[in-house]
C-alpha cells in the first residue's frame, strides 16, 4: 500500500474586505458583539464585478495548490471539490475547475459535507492514493457565502459570520512510510440535519412553490442556525475527533506540533486548545481575518500557516472539523 502526503498547497480570497463596522450598514449589530461572541474582525465577500465565483476561486487557489506542487494540470488524475456554495444547483463546481484549468477529461467528483468538507474530501483522496488507483489529487475547499446571506438584521446571527474564499492541496502518491496522511476520521449524526441547514431551494421546496407562497417571513432559502446547539455540540465532537486521531496512531496531546480547527468561531477554537493544553504556537486560527469560509477554512488555514513557516517537516499536523450535518472528523498528518 502506497501512502500519501500533500505536496501543493495554495489559497485564494477575494480583495474585498468587509469589516464588522461596515455590517452595519445592512444590519443592527456592532464590532464589539462580533468580536465578543466570534473574535472575527473583518471577512471577505466576493465584489461581484471581479467575476469570482466558488469555482473561480477554487481554480485559483488550485493553480498555487498546483504549481507549488511541481506539477501541471495534466499530471493530475482526480478533482474532488468540496462546497456549500456551488455556483449552480448541479452540476457541481470540480467538472467546472476540470474546465477552468483546461484539464483532461479526469474525473471530479463533489462533496457535500460543509464546515467538514475539506476533511472528507482529504479522506476520500487519501483512500484513492494509498489502494494505488490515483497519483495525483487536486482536492478543493471553496465558498461563496455573501451571495446567499441575508444582509439584514434579521439575518445578522449567521450573516456576520461567514465569509468567502478558496483552498487548495495536491495529495500524491508517496512510498515513504510513516510520512504524510497518518488516518482519516469521519464522523455524522443526521438527527441534527436541521440545526444548521438551508432548506429551500430544495427538492422538498423548489423555487416556484417558495415564489407562490410569496411569503415575506419566508427565510427557509437563507442559512439557519441554532447557534447555540452548534457550540455546544461542536466542543465535544472536536474533542472526540482529536482524540481519536490521537489515539488511532498512539500519540499524545504533546505529540501534536499544529492544530489546525475549523474557523467556526474563535471561542471554540480557544476552548480546544485550552482542553487540550496546546501553547499559542500549537494552534493556528485565522477567523479574525476571514470569518468562517466553511469547506475552505481548515485548508486555508493550512496553507497560511505552512507559508509563515510554522509547519516543517517532521511535524505532527492534525486538522479537525465540526459543522452542519452534523458532520465532523480530523486528519492526522506526518508533514
Ligand atoms: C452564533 C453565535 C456567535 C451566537 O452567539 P450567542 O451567544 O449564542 O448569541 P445568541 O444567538 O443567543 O444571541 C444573543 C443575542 O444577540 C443578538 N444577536 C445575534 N446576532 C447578533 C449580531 N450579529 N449583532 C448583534 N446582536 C446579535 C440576538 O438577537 C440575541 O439578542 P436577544 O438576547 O435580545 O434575543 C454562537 O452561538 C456560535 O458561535 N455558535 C456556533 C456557531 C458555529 O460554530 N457555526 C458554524 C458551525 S460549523
């Protein structure tokens, strides 16, 4: 069996800045409530004029992903592209990064696991490398959440959190053992499907039911969250994952050179690394500057933190995740 490490890692976030103050412009809320209950000062929305789009931007952080890779388009054998936020209904946004980047006519395939969608997506790819079928995968976090947000003070408790933005990593094939992706842990529980979900437009609400209701109190097409069940439940299930990539490779909490958390909210991200007695210097969180961009956060923050140098060659990475579903795994990695 074949293991399998990344190679290429590259992001990409739209220009436009939008900080807490400018919100108030849409909607009643302030700097100080964002950054109490969040620690986000300022996120990126897409300016529609720049023509950026989720799998715009997910080609241009795969061109980085790609280059820093020592590769081209044509030595990758697979796409998996993970979002919320497609740029269409279907198909999905890897046949369009296929066609973005002028690739041959691999496959791509889409994943659908929100906030945990990079670590489902690094978990498929690993299994594709490690049985021998793939080389080479381009796996894709991206969000376009400004688009579909409801800028208004009835939307503020999720509006203000979310932000836009693209990742990128290469996986490949490597025969080094002990080195790169260590184990993959993924978890769900759908009994919580609707605590953090966007209903219509859906099959089970399509767009000209929604239209002939013409309900103004009608949000099902904009994003719930029951906020507060998220926080409690995303603590433990972080934890768990953490712990069982831990255990699953017979390491300890010390062993652990960077934890890389979802971007949810900083008070979460606080409370694992206080749970798990890790420094300043362990745990790398970037939600200050880029709100929570979903499927892209884990691998943004990835990619940050690996160009400031923080991550060498040796060290043990683990990346974990929690969000709508719910869903929510880790990656344990040998860099
Ligand atoms: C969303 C979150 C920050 C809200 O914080 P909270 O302390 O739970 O706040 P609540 O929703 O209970 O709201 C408290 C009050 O602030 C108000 N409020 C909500 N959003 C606000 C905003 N943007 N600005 C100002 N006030 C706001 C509410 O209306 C409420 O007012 P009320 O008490 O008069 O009714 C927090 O629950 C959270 O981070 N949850 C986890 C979210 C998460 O991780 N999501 C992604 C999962 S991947």
């Amino acid at each position: 069996m074949y293991s399998s490490k990344i190679t290429g890692l590259g992001y990409y976030v739209p220009e436009n800045v939008v900080t807490n103050n400018d919100l108030k412009q849409w909607m009643d809320t302030s700097d100080e409530w964002i950054q109490e209950r969040t620690g986000i000062k300022e996120r990126r929305w897409i300016d529609p004029k720049t023509g950026d789009t989720t799998a715009v931007m997910g080609a241009k952080a795969a061109k980085i992903a790609i280059e820093r890779a020592g590769l081209t388009k044509d030595d990758i054998d697979f796409i998996i592209f993970a979002t919320l936020s497609p740029d269409m209904y279907f198909p999905g946004g890897g046949v369009q990064v296929q066609d973005l980047l002028g690739m041959p006519t691999i496959g791509a395939l889409d994943i659908r696991n929100q906030c945990s969608g990079f670590i489902y997506s690094l978990s498929v790819a690993d299994q594709f490398i490690k049985t021998g079928m793939y080389k080479n995968i381009l796996v894709i976090g991206s969000e376009n959440h400004s688009g579909g947000l409801e800028r208004s003070t009835r939307g503020r408790g999720v509006t203000v959190i979310f932000g836009d933005g693209a990742g990128a990593a290469v996986l490949s094939r490597s025969e080094e053992t002990g080195k790169g992706i260590l184990s993959t842990h993924l978890h769900s529980e759908g009994v919580h499907a609707k605590e953090l979900a966007l209903i219509g437009p859906s099959t089970q609400r399509w767009v000209p039911e929604i239209m002939e209701a013409n309900d103004p109190d009608d949000t099902s097409y904009y994003p719930y969250m029951n906020g507060q069940f998220v926080f409690k439940h995303a603590v433990v299930r972080f934890s768990e994952a953490i712990n069982e990539g831990l255990e699953a490779n017979g390491l300890k909490k010390e062993d652990i050179d960077m934890l890389i958390p979802h971007q949810a909210n900083l008070r979460i991200a606080q409370f694992i690394q206080k749970k798990f007695q890790l420094p300043d210097d362990k745990v790398y969180n970037n939600i200050m500057k880029y709100g929570n961009t979903t499927a892209a956060s884990v691998i943004i923050a990835l990619t940050e933190a690996w160009e400031l140098g923080k991550i060498n060659e040796g060290d043990l990475v683990v990346l974990a995740a929690f969000g709508s579903g719910f869903t929510w795994g880790s990656v344990v990695i040998r860099w």
